[in-house]
C-alpha cells in the first residue's frame, strides 16, 4: 500500500556480520545520493523555461538557493538515528506485517529510483525518533542512535522499546552529543530534542506558543527547530507571508545564525526589535525612568490622542463645479461623513484616503436625483476636485509620524493636551525632552523613540504582517516594544521565549499574561522548561540561589546532565593576574571559552589580555582553533554560550546596574553562560545572595 513515506523493508536490509560497517555503507550511499540530487540541479538549463530576464533572475535564485540547501557539510552528520517499524507506517497492524527501517536526519535524501535513504526529522514518521519510551514505543521495535567523531560514524546505540525484558536505561551517545564541547557559533539541537521539546517544536501554526525556560533548557533552540518545523509543515502559506526571528542584539542574531541554514532553511529573515523600527536615525539614549514611561503602553493612548487630533470637523460645505451644474455638499453631511469614519476606528490614512471617495460619492447621490447617470469614472474626477481636496486638506490634514512624536516630545502644551489623565505631571516631565530638537533629522531620538515612531506610523498606516515571529530573550522588552512586534503578526501567529528571571531592563515584564497581552496574543499558550541540558549541576545550583531574590515564583532548573561540571570560587588580589590564570587554564581545555565582565572592567582586562598575549575577540565576532577566548560585557552575555566560562567580580556586575534587582538578574545571566566549566575570581566580597 502507499505511505506518506517509505522506508527499507526490514528483510532487504543488506546482510553484514558488522553492523558498523553496514551502516558507514548506508552513510556513504546516501552522501552519494545528495550529491546526485545536488548535482540534478546544477545540470538544470533554464533558458527555455523563462519568459523574460525577470522571471530567469528569480528562478536562477530558487535553483541557487536549492543548491545551498542541498549542500553536504562534512562535519554534519547526514543522519543520526534509525527507526525499525514493526508495521508499516500506515498500514494496519495486523499480524505478520512488514516492517520498515528509516534513517532520521537533517534533510530528506533519495535515490535515483526516489526512493528515500534519509528522512527529514520534521516527518510524520520520524516523530517516534523523539517521542517514542518503553511506555510507548508507538510500533517501533528498535530505535538507534549513531555516534560521530567529526563527520566520521564511529558508534551506534540501540533501544528495543518493543521489548519488555530490556530494561530502560539513559542513552550515552545522547549524554555525549548535549555535553559535547563547542567552538563557534551555535549548533542545531536536532539529535537530541526531548519529548517535551518536540511537543513545543510541532505545534501547530495557528497558535501561539510562550516558552518560559531557564538556562540551558534548550529554549532558542526549541523556537528555532520550531520555525524550520513550521516551514517543512506549511511551506507554501509561508513562503508567501514570511517569517522573522526577533533577537535582542546583533551579537546574539551572529551566534544563531546558522542554525536554520544547517536545517537547510534559508529563507528566515533575522532582526532585532531596534531594526524593526528604524525609521529614523537613533543616536540618542535616555535616563532609565524616562525609558520606562516612553516604553509604558500607555503611550499608545498619548499617540492615538495626538495624531486623531489634526482631525476637524468642516466650517462649511463644498461646492463641485462640474460644467454649468454646481453641486453642494452641506457642511451637516459632510459632518456626518467625518463622523461615520472616525467611528470605524480604521487607520487614520486610510480614513484620510477614503474621505474624498465618500464627499464625491454625496455628490453623485445628487447627481442620480437630477436624473444623471454618474459611472466610477465620474465619482473618481470628483473626487480629485480642487474644492473637495481642500476640504480634505482642512478637516484631515496628511501627518507625518515622526514630526508627530517630535512634536510631543518638544511641545509641553501638546503633550499637556493629549497625556492628561493618562501620564501624571512627573510623566510627562520625565518624557519631555529638554532642549527641543528643530526637526526630524536634527533630533537626537532614542531606542525608545523610535518604538513611538513606529507605533504612529502604525496609527497612520496598518504595518505589513508576517506568518510567524519568533521572538527570543523577549522577557527584556517594554510594553511598547512588544505592540510593535504584534504589529508584525497580527494575522499570523508567534513562539515568544524567555526567562523572567533574566529580565535585566528597568522595564522587563513581570508576567507573561501581562506581555502576551501587549503582544496581542493573549491566548497564547505558556509552556514551562525546567530540565536543564547545557549548564552543569554545579554552576546552575549556584545561580539558582539567587532566583528567591529576582524572580521567586519560578520553578529551578534541575540540570539532567550525568557530568556535574567543572566549578570553582576563587579568592583573588586586586588587579588581574586571578583572571589571567584562570583563562590561560581553562584554554588548556577542549572548545570555547568565555571571559564575563561588568561593562566597566572591559577595557582593563582587554588591555591586561593584550599585554599578557592571550589572544581574544569581542561577542559576535568568530573564534578560531588559535583564539578561542571571548570578552564578554555582562549587558551583552544574555543568550551567548561557552564551554568554560571565567566570570570576574560579581559584585562589580550587580554594581553596574542601576537598581540591585536588576544587577543580581545580571549576574545570573553571567553565572549560566557556561556548558561545561565555571570559574568565580573575585578580590571584592561575593554579594550576600549567594550566601
């Protein structure tokens, strides 16, 4: 019978009395075969196919971009388990069926017959790979996992989840790829997503889906997979209406970037919010508590007041000379009109646009009394009347979103106006700026203004929807920053990550009710991460005792990992020398190494670094085999992973904030960065927090 996907009969499996050798033969037959698909492609000619030079550029970028996604990474392993099925998927389970053997990996491989040699995770009949347990084996006999040293099969691990006489036990291949050391940017999850994981992973399109997950739950990655899932289940719908995955910083978006194209997803545009509403130069910044008034949802009210404000209602009527007729609009029906449209709460251009269609449509009423016969073509001449544009010019004039904002922001009257009962008269002190700029260009806007600009322009001006948004670290974001990113979904859904006990902003959200509902997807599910896989038993016991302080109503990450870590507290003297050995120490390890600062202690131990010549870049830039050690701001931490970290004085990363809370939200951040190793050097006292 046919099947979504067929795999190997059981019985044609070839016979070997090595089972290691059969599979490195499937490997090396199946790494053939991509290259066959790859090649099918190059070879295609498309000067026959196309039309024209712009139908040739876009198909010449489609084949292209299948060439990227059919590329052979050698260091990737092309597939890292296997399922055995007792029965055919599909097919009913009755006795004596024939079972059938798939190869679970990055990306759907095939023959030349087409028939598959790799089945992409995101398939149907790989779910089991993820989901299956002793409990339920859900008609898998065998479920293998593969081992590999670089890109070579060295292992392999088998689970008989259909029988009842093994018994289960914890998977050393899979204990071994989590806490496998890393050098680079970030790696894809895929042979190890867990079944809570894959749940979150392969939920629908349709709904929304928050993650709250504390360190080295997986929760990037999860929303990750879950995009590249997303795009496998619904290619179609999405290439039309686009995805986005929103991070906090530039440094963050480099260190994931390469997630999706190793799914062989190429397709996903990343930002941050700050690209999102780059509709002016920012180079300005803003005292914290006015940050937080500028970032509180109550601005939108403030905007909404302003913007509807340049609306008046008509002094007098219109008349429309058209040939010897004249036609008179009286000032009540136009009234009427104004009103009608300010109560259908659409945007305030496209109220504006549709206000002369509605005055000449009055008109051609008229006209259809008076016995004419008027067609669109009449209405729309009217329409473009120098009298009914005047009229339009005067009761909705254009306005441009940012001289709106800079008028608020420079004008204590109109702000006065527009904020009463809304801000408080401290409010609307702390927004004001205090030299007011001279225009648009001029003005030394802030992060937070440009979120206003957006939120106007919106106003002015629906914003372009896309099908899904990922937004990671969102625990950071103001109210405001959260509408403009719901702007971007409106019409499609959002998995929104976070941890609210690394909120390290004066305006982090307390709930995530409370930002769902800024977001605009209240009905969003909340899903909860506590098992720990990156961050060592150790290290995330020692930061969890901060979290009574900084975030008590959530649950403590409970590390999974067989290897508690590497974890030292070290008592230092002033200055650098601690630090510097510490990191020439943990350099002497295999992977990354992360060298954690307050902002403020950067350029002292870069220089100290320079001078003793250990080798180091900043965040976001890439590592090398030679230089493996990053210096790492605290405020740039969140998000980023290390093999080993060294954090140098806590208590001047606590200090570097501007309210304690939000320092010891910092230091955890700093605390849980590391996978395999941490070491504390300190010469101040550790903060009382810690114990």
């Amino acid at each position: 019978m046919s099947t979504p996907a067929h795999g190997h009969p059981l019985s044609d499996a070839p016979l070997s009395a090595d089972p290691l050798s059969r599979e490195r033969s499937h490997l090396a037959a199946s790494r053939s075969a991509l290259r066959a698909m790859r090649e099918d492609v190059e070879s295609l000619d498309i000067a026959d196919v196309t039309a024209n030079w712009v139908n040739a550029a876009v198909l010449e970028k489609q084949i292209e971009d299948r060439i990227k996604a059919l590329a052979d990474l050698s260091e990737t392993p092309l597939f890292f388990g296997r399922l055995d099925y007792l029965h055919a998927p599909g097919a009913e389970q009755a006795e004596g069926g024939e079972g059938e053997l798939f190869y679970v990996g990055r990306r759907h491989v095939h023959d030349t017959d087409g028939d598959p040699m790799v089945i992409d995770w995101r398939a149907p009949v790989s779910q089991p790979f993820y989901r299956a347990s002793k409990k339920d084996p859900q008609d898998i006999s065998l479920r293998r996992r593969f081992g590999y040293t670089g890109g070579d099969l060295t292992a392999y691990e088998d689970e008989h989840l259909s029988d009842p006489a093994e018994a289960a036990v914890t998977s050393k291949l899979l204990q071994q790829e989590i806490e496998r050391p890393r050098v680079g940017p970030m790696r894809d999850i895929v042979a190890t997503i867990q079944p809570e994981q894959d749940e979150i992973v392969r939920a629908g399109l349709s709904g929304s889906v928050c993650v709250q997950g504390g360190p080295g739950t997986g929760k990037t990655a999860v929303g990750l997979h879950r995009v590249a899932y997303l795009l496998y289940a619904h290619r179609e719908r999405l290439a039309r209406t686009g995805t986005l995955v929103i991070g906090p910083n530039r440094s963050f978006l480099h260190y994931i970037e390469q997630v999706l194209p190793a799914l062989g997803e190429l397709a996903v545009r990343q930002a941050t919010v700050d690209d999102l509403v780059a509709h002016v130069e920012v180079r300005g910044a803003d005292e914290a508590a006015t940050a937080v008034v500028k970032g509180d949802a109550r601005m939108a009210e403030v905007l909404r007041r302003a913007l509807y404000s340049h609306v008046a209602m008509p002094a007098e009527g219109i008349v429309v000379v058209r040939g010897s007729r004249r036609w008179r609009v009286p000032v009540y029906e136009l009234e009427e009109i104004v009103r009608e449209l300010l109560a259908r709460d659409i945007r305030y251009g496209a109220a504006r646009e549709a206000l002369p269609q509605r005055i000449a449509h009055a008109v051609l009423v008229q006209m259809e009394r008076a016995g004419e016969a008027p067609d669109d073509r009449v209405q729309n001449t009217v329409a473009r009347n120098a009298a009914v544009k005047a009229a339009v010019k005067a009761v909705w004039p254009q306005v441009d979103p940012a001289k709106l904002v800079l008028r608020l922001l420079s004008d204590a009257d109109f702000l006065a106006e527009h904020a009463e009962g809304v801000l408080d008269a401290d409010e609307q002190k702390a927004v004001l700026w205090v030299k007011p700029a001279r225009s648009v260009k001029s003005a030394g806007w802030s992060p937070a203004d440009a979120v206003l600009i957006d939120e106007a322009t919106d106003l002015v001006e629906r914003t372009h929807s896309l099908g899904h948004v990922v937004l990671d670290e969102a625990q950071d974001l103001s109210p405001m920053q959260y509408r403009a990113v719901g702007r971007r979904c409106t019409t499609g859904s959002a998995t929104v990550l976070g941890d609210l006990a690394q909120g390290t902003t004066p305006w982090a959200t307390r709930s995530w009710s409370e930002a769902l509902s800024h977001l605009g997807k209240g009905e969003a599910v909340v899903e909860e991460l506590t098992a720990g896989f990156r961050v060592p038993t150790d290290v995330i016991a020692y930061a969890s005792r901060l979290l009574p302080h900084i975030a008590p109503g959530l649950t403590p990450v409970a590390s999974i990992r067989e290897n508690p870590g590497f974890f030292e507290i070290r008592a230092a003297d002033a200055g650098t020398a601690g630090v510097l050995a510490a990191c020439r120490e943990l350099l002497e390890r295999e992977g990354s190494v992360g060298l954690i600062a307050a902002d403020a202690r950067v350029p002292e131990l870069a220089a100290a670094l320079e001078a003793a010549g250990i080798g180091h870049v900043g965040p976001g830039e890439e590592t090398t085999p030679a230089i493996r050690l990053t210096l790492v701001p605290a405020s740039l931490a969140k998000g980023l992973e290390y093999d080993y970290v060294v954090l140098d004085e806590p208590r001047a990363v606590v200090d570097g904030e501007p309210d304690e809370r939000t320092g010891l939200r910092r230091l955890y951040v700093a605390l849980t960065r590391a996978v395999s190793g941490l070491v504390v050097t300190h010469a101040t006292g550790l903060p009382p927090q810690l114990g």
